[in-house]
C-alpha cells in the first residue's frame, strides 16, 4: 500500500491548483438549499470531463457519480460532499467573494464539493490499482430540514450497488490546514425546533387587571423549561434547549394578545428525545392554563444525532495517521451542532471526521457561519488526498 499512498499524495499535490480553481468558482457563486442548479451543472461538467459515469436529478438536484475499480462488484463505498450554501452577506474581501448577494458558503460546503470532485480525479487515474467500486454524493440541501440526505435515500442512492460504508468530511476552522479529527460513537446531536405560540387577552398596559397577560406567561414558561433539561434529562446524555426568538409585538403601553416564541432542543438520545417533546408540551400547556392563557405547541422533529460506528471509525483514523502521522489526527469532543449526513450513517456503518482549515498567520480563524468564514486552501490537498486514501483501504 506505501506506493499506492505515496502515488495519491503526488496526485493531490499536482490536482491542487485545479481544485482550488474548483472551490473559488463555487465560492464566488454559492446557491441556497433545494436551488443549487448551476452548482450541480457545475459539478456534472466536471465529472464529464473526468470520464466518471453519473446520474444527475437525484433529489432533484443532487448527483450520484461511479468510479469502478477492477472487479467491480468486489465491495462498494461512498463518499459524500453537500453543496448548498447559507443567506449570509459575505464580508470576506477577496477575489473570489460571493457574487450573489445574501448568499454565501460560510460552511465550507465548497470545499467539500471540490474536495470530493478531487478525490473522484484521484480515483479514477488509479482505477485500476483497485478492486470494488465507489459512489459519490453531491448532496444538496444540507443546511435547511428535512435535508437532501434523507431525500436522496428514498429516491435510491444507496441502492445499485449498495455501499458498505459511507464517509463524510467537513471542514472544521477550530484545527488547523493539514489536520483532521475524528470521534467514534456518538459525535453530533440531534435537532428539533420548538414553536410555542402563548395567547391571552392584550389591552393597555395600565389596566392590567383586565388583561391576561402572554407576555408574563411565556417568560414563566421559558424559564420553567429550563427544568426539562436541568432536571429530566440524564446527566449522562447531553441535552442543550434555547430559545432565540420570542415576538410579542406589543407597545410600551399595550400588552398584545399573544406571544410567538422559537427555539431548539438537541440530544443524544432518541428515547429520550420522545420524552422530552412530551414534558415540553405538557409543561408549556399546563403553564399557561394555569395563568389563565393558552399555548399551542408544534415541535418539528430534524435531523437524529450523528452516529460514527466505532469499527469503521477507529480504521478511518489508523488509515488517517497512516497518510498523515499520527500528530496530525486528533481526537475530537461531542459537539451539539446537527449534520443530515446522521442519515447515512443510519443505513451503513459510516464515518463523518473533520478536516483543518485554519491558519492563524493568514488571518482564516473566522467560525462557520460567519461573514468572514474562509479556509486555507491547502487544506484542499488534504481532503482529496484523504479521501481518495480512505476510499482505496475500505474496499480492501
């Protein structure tokens, strides 16, 4: 296998500046969730011009691509990359800047995207130095529920052939370029949003005596909420709950009528995930009864947290210090941020780990969606390089 790395590592290298070329293009015109069209023509030309065999309008604008190896039906893989974008106004002043106004890749999904089309150019100059076959995922709709991962399931990406395992990277600005992190077992939460509308009776804020107060009936029911946490959830399994919008659309002198207010509940763990939506209802209910209101309570159920089979994972890093060295492969904490890609991992043993894309010197420490998010492109090296390396090992 030492040749077969030393020949991806040389690949990478000389593909660099053609990927770069790849992700500048894709930053500067970044699409929104479900609208990702000319990104997925993009990515279609390019495959073309690879000679790599696809299927476009999978979710309708996601792409499934094949690079057979000698013996195909030997084993197959996959390897997955989303494309979408976020409504951010980019900050950033450089000459690939966003181009759309409002719309930004502020979370690296162009360099996933460049980096899987790296891999798949890896891959396919070496076909023949291996066995089984691998998918590509071009996914879009990460970032807006219910998600293209889930989509593109149902409309059969898994399927003809099957993968074995399926592998994700995301960029991570916490570590730096030319490094990776990975985490076995659970590794990213599930998330729900929480839509509570509180009603009562407004008028003026002198006579409260004739009012029934929604504003007053929330605050108790957002504080009391804090107990689901605090106070039901196991200690042993993290549970985050926050509200972030709360509209009330009153006057100083007029209490209105009713109270809208919006959150997120994220855990580990999908029984109690159920229990929680119960006590959080009940609770919100019975508050506002109490005081004499009402409230309407609808939590819309996401993505379920992200589980990396410990298996695979624990090969994925020896592959990864393999290619890398073992002091540029850490270890990485819970994080309470959710990822669709937890859909894939529900139908394979799969692996989601991270990869650098900080440098301090140049400035790139900005976090994930933020206007000022960037990365180190040289990271993009080793991402395709990367992966083209954990796709020739797990079909060994």
């Amino acid at each position: 296998m030492e040749h077969l790395k030393s020949r991806i590592k040389i690949l990478a290298r000389s593909y660099l500046a053609d990927i770069t070329g790849i992700r500048r293009h894709l930053h500067a015109n970044p699409e929104l969730s479900t609208r990702e069209f000319k990104t997925a023509a993009f990515v279609a030309s390019k495959l073309a011009e690879m000679g790599i065999p696809f299927q476009e309008g999978v979710a309708e604008t996601g792409i499934v691509a094949l690079i057979q190896g000698k013996n195909p039906s030997h084993k197959t893989i996959a390897l997955r990359a989303d494309m979408d974008a976020l409504p951010i106004f980019e900050e950033n002043e450089v000459t690939y800047k966003s181009k759309n106004e409002g719309v930004m890749h502020a979370c690296g999904h162009d360099a996933h995207t460049a980096s899987l089309l790296g891999a798949a150019r890896i891959l396919k100059a070496m076909s023949d130095d291996f066995e089984g076959t691998v998918k590509l995922f071009f996914q879009p709709s990460e970032e807006r529920y219910p998600g293209g991962a889930i989509r593109m399931i149902k409309a059969g990406a898994m399927e003809n052939p099957r993968p074995a395992h399926v592998f994700g990277q995301h960029v991570y600005p916490e570590l730096e370029a030319g490094k990776v992190g990975m985490r076995s077992g659970e590794y990213m939460a599930s998330t729900d949003e929480v839509f509570l509308t509180v009603r009562g009776k407004g008028g003026h804020a002198a006579q409260p005596m004739n009012v029934i107060d929604p504003v007053l009936i929330a605050s108790h029911i957002i504080v009391a909420l804090q107990q689901i946490v605090s106070r039901n959830a196991s200690p042993t399994v993290p549970t985050v709950l926050s509200f972030g919008r709360i509209i009330g659309d009153g006057r100083t002198n007029v209490i209105p009528d009713k109270v809208v207010v919006e959150g997120t509940i994220r855990t580990f763990d999908e029984a109690w995930r159920k229990q929680a939506h119960q006590k959080i209802t009940k609770m919100a209910q019975s508050i506002a009864e109490g005081m004499g209101g009402s409230c309407d309570v609808f939590i819309d159920s996401g993505y379920p947290f992200v589980y990396n089979d410990p298996e695979i994972t624990g090969k994925t890093k020896d592959w990864a210090i393999e290619f890398l060295g073992q002091e540029n492969v850490v270890d990485l904490p819970l994080r309470m941020t959710a990822e669709d890609f937890s859909y894939f991992a529900r139908e394979a043993p799969s692996c989601f780990y991270r990869l650098g894309v900080r440098n301090e010197k140049r400035g790139i420490i900005s976090n994930l969606h933020t206007s000022t998010f960037d990365v180190d492109e040289k990271s993009l090296e080793t991402g395709m390089g990367l992966m083209a390396w954990i796709a020739v090992n797990a079909l060994r």
